[in-house]
C-alpha cells in the first residue's frame, strides 16, 4: 500500500473497494485473509457466513469472501 499524505492507494485498496462493491447495505464483507487475522491466536472468535468465491475486477484469481456477522448494539 502506498500512502501519499491522507491518501492511500495500491492493490489492497483497490480489492477493499471491489469486495465493498459486492456488499449491499448493512453488510460487512472480508476476505479470507482478513478473517484469518482478525480470529489471530485469541479465543474471541467473530460469526461469519460463507459469502461464496468472487472473481474481483481487475483480479485474476478468485477470492473467497465472508460477511460478517454481527448486531448493533444500542
């Protein structure tokens, strides 16, 4: 990634945009990579629902996306 003052650009940016252009209102969708991250070595363990593989534009290889489960809390 590559950072021009509050700006970001490069590769990961552009997959976060594709990945949020299969989303509709409401959802939160990663990919593989950033599930496996965010469960890391702890117990905390997030909900997710297989969201299915994704060819993203401007990517040749497919993506397996999840969505997020979660609840708003008030």
């Amino acid at each position: 990634m590559i950072t021009e003052e509050e700006d970001y650009f490069g590769s990961a940016v552009v997959m976060a945009t594709r990945i949020m252009d299969e989303s509709k209102g409401g959802q939160i969708l990663v990919f593989d990579l950033l599930r496996q991250v965010a469960e890391g070595p702890s117990n905390t363990k997030n909900q997710y629902s297989d969201f299915g593989r994704r060819t993203l534009k401007g990517f040749e290889d497919e993506e397996q996306i999840y969505e997020v489960l979660w609840q708003a809390t008030a």
